[in-house]
C-alpha cells in the first residue's frame, strides 16, 4: 500500500497471499479457542499463525509479543491486533482485536445476569464456590508457565523476588514497579551484563519459522511503515472514541457518579496497569474491593472464575466488576439496565485504547525488531510481571480459604495475614483436588474448573 493511502483498504487478495476471508476465518477460530489466560491464548495464535499457516515467522511473532508486553493491558488480545494489523492493514486489526474480546464479553455478561438474578440459589452458590476454590490452582499454573519462560537466570529470579516483596510488604505502586524494572533491564543490557542478553523466547517457539520463509516474509510490509500522516489521524480517531464517553459523562452526571467513576477508574487502569491480565487484576481488585467498594472479595474472585471458564481476555473480568458496581449504584435506573450499560462501559475504555497503542506505535516497532536493548527492557519487566503473579496468588489464597484476615502494621509494611481459626476446610481440599489435577496429573484447565464446579455444586446441595 502507498504511503498516505487508505488504511481501512483491505484488497482480496495481499501481496503475501493470504487472503481477508482466510484471515477471518482463522480470527474466529482463535477466538474461540482463547481460554486458559494470556499465556494460553498466546500459544493458541503462535501454532495457528506460525506453525500451522505459516502466515508469521517466529521472529516476528516474538517481536510483536515483546511490544505488547510493555504495553498496559491485555497483551494476548494486543498482539491479535498487531498481528491482524500486520496481515490486513487496520481492517485486519480492528476484526482480529474485536472478535478476540466479543466472545467473552456476551458469556461473563450472561453469567453476570445469572449471578445478580439467582445468586442466591444453592446451584449457583456452590458453581462459584467450586470454581472459586479451582481458581488459586490455575493461576499457580501460570506463575510456573510464565516463570520458566522469564527467569532465564539468577538476576531475574531476584528481580522476580523484589518485585513481589515491594507489592506484598510495601504496596508499591504497580507502575513505578514496571518502569523500575525496564529500565534496570535497559540499562543491564547496554553496560553488557551477562544476565540481561536474553533471547526473548516465548510460548517454546525454539528455532522455529524463519521469517523470510513465512508468508509475510522478512522485510517490512508497506503499509506497516512509518506514516506520520496515517498515525496522526488513526490515533486521533481512537483518542476520540476513548475520551469522548467519558467528557460525556463527567458533563451530564459529575464525577460522584458510579458511571463517571467506572469510566474514569478503568481508563485509568488501561494507561498505567501494564504486564497483562494477571498483573492488572491484584490492582484492580485492590481499588475495586477496598476502595470503591464495587464488590466483595469472594465476588472478585467469583469473577475471575467467570473469565476462566469463557473465552476472551482474562482482563475481561472487569466488565463484571463494572457490572456489579453499577448493579448497586444504579440510582433512578433500573439495577440490570445500570449493570449492562456498565458492562458495555467498562469493556469500551479498557480495549479502545488497546487499538489505540497498536495502532501508534506498530510501525515503529515493526522498524527495531531485533533491537538488544529493547530485548533486556523486556527480560526485566517479564521478570517483574512473575512476582506480581506470585503476589496475586497468594491475594487469592488469602481470601478463597479463610474467612477472617488480620493486618499486621510495622517498619512501613501493611500485611493482610490468615486468621487460622477461620479456615474454610472444603475450599482447602477442594482446592488442594485442583492442584492435585493440574501438576501431577496434567488435567487440562478446563476439565479441572468443570470438575470443581461440578464438586461445589454437589457439595452445597448436600449440606
């Protein structure tokens, strides 16, 4: 595509000859194979897009990869938008991104419904207990996944240490976390320190496609060139279609309001949360539990079981957070029509900015593949992202099994610690089943979130 053309062009038939149905075809697919989190979604486009079509060559994907991770937000259904981007222009992005978060959107909205509409039914309250109880097994699964890929070696591993140990002692703050972190990384790989020229493998891509032998192929394409003219008026676009919901309602129902706050938090949280899905949630779930008082922690992770067991981003979760916010602060509007307007509300601020980062910085990125520096910044905040995993299991644990915390205070550290009294002994077991299934018996997520389910369901129909 000429420099200055039009983006949203999408011809038949690309010079690499995979064509927009193809294309559409293969996002669908994607979409609804986009369970397991970040890490497993990640994996599901790297066999598809690389191994199976050979559309993308390993390099590439793990550049694409290494951009979205340094963005805030969601970087598996960011790096569907690059990649779509890369294959069909910003036609290609806006389907491959849009169809990745619909799926998940329209089940953790029904299953919304369900939980305010019949949340007190022993069916439901025991579906949730049971995947509540799974949820801790599956997030320690990933600590492992994403650990092994990250913590190449020992300077890592103790990045990974300081960071949980600065969340969980000292309630730093996740971005300050994050810049600290890339540019120890930055600064590592530029002096020449061992620990920090770091391949950047992801998702056991080993050696791999070539990209010269992909379907792309290994020099940049045209139309994913630097253009000022077209990314002046694409980011203008997506600025406007972020900010503007938000001006509207700060001017019509003032900043007290549950809408306005929900816009505002949420927007907020897709600018500094970066890391990814299991990154963002500890902040979330800290400001929507303690400070907002949105909902309680048990229906935080009510929530989570709800993204886990859909397809879509695990960041997903925050549309039931909106939902639940503004089910009980809906004023003159009636609860479910408040909780659904908040559901869409909260979706749009927290992806619009996602095209909005792609969109942007993309072509540039497309031009520093292979970059070292950029490569050490990435091992670091990798690094960092493992810690705040570990920081939001151990969150988890804390609420799923006991039902009293006390806080200890002292040399500037706030501690939530477990009440032992006040364990909940069929969590815990049921828990340790989910375990049990996922890391000696390889069970796959799914069955074991179904398995547990099914168990909390039997179990709160007996009592």
């Amino acid at each position: 595509m000429a420099a200055g053309s039009d983006p949203l062009r999408t011809a038949e038939a690309e010079p690499h000859g995979v064509t927009f149905g193809e294309a559409l075809q293969v996002w669908l697919r994607v979409a609804a194979l986009s369970f397991g989190g970040p890490a497993g979604q990640i994996a599901v486009m790297h066999r598809i897009l690389v191994e199976e079509k050979r559309w993308v060559g390993d390099g590439r994907f793990l550049n694409a990869l290494n951009y979205c991770m340094l963005l805030p937000g969601p970087e598996a259904q960011q790096l569907a938008v690059y990649l779509g981007w890369l294959l069909h222009r910003t036609k290609g992005g806006l389907v491959a991104g849009c169809l990745f978060v619909l799926p998940g959107f329209a089940a953790i909205l029904a299953l919304s419904y369900v939980y305010v509409l019949f949340g007190n039914a022993q069916i439901v309250v025991g579906l949730f207990f049971g995947l509540k109880a799974a949820v801790l097994a599956v997030v320690l699964n990933a600590v492992l996944r994403i650990g092994k890929r990250a913590l190449a070696n020992s300077t890592l591993v103790v990045i990974a240490i300081a960071a949980f140990a600065a969340l969980f002692l000292f309630n730093v703050p996740f971005p300050a976390l994050i810049v600290v972190a890339g540019m120890v990384g930055f600064i590592g790989n530029r002096t020449g320190l061992a620990a920090f020229q770091v391949s950047g493998e992801h998702c056991g891509a080993g050696a791999g496609l070539a990209d010269a032998d992909s379907a792309i192929g290994a020099a940049v394409p045209a139309h994913a060139r630097p253009n000022l003219s077209w990314s002046v008026r694409v980011s203008s676009v997506f600025l406007l279609l972020w900010l503007t919901p938000i001006f509207v309602l700060l001017a019509t129902l003032g900043s007290g309001d549950v809408f306005s706050q929900i816009a505002i938090f949420f927007s907020k949280m897709a600018v500094v949360t970066f890391g990814g899905a299991y990154a963002v949630l500890s902040y979330v779930a800290q400001e929507a539990v303690q400070n907002y008082g949105w909902l309680a922690p048990g229906e935080m992770l009510d929530g989570l079981g709800m993204a886990e067991t859909t397809p879509g981003p695990l960041i997903q979760v925050v549309q039931f957070v909106g939902f639940m916010g503004a089910w009980r602060g809906s004023g003159a509007l009636d609860p479910l029509l408040a909780a659904t307007l908040a559901a869409v509300l909260t979706t749009w601020v927290t992806f619009v900015p996602c095209f909005l980062w792609i969109f942007l910085g993309a072509p540039f990125i497309e031009t520093l593949r292979n970059n070292k520096a950029l490569s050490g910044a990435m091992s670091a905040i990798t690094a960092a992202v493992v810690g705040v995993i570990v920081n939001l299991s151990v969150w988890f644990a804390l609420h799923s099994l006991f039902q009293d915390l006390g806080l200890w205070h002292g040399f500037g550290m706030q501690i939530d610690l477990p009440v032992w009294s006040s364990v909940d002994i069929p969590a815990a077991l049921l828990t340790a089943t989910a375990m049990l299934a996922i890391f000696r018996f390889n069970v796959p997520m799914l069955a074991t979130l179904a398995g547990s389910a099914l168990v909390g369901v039997a179990w709160f129909a007996i009592r």
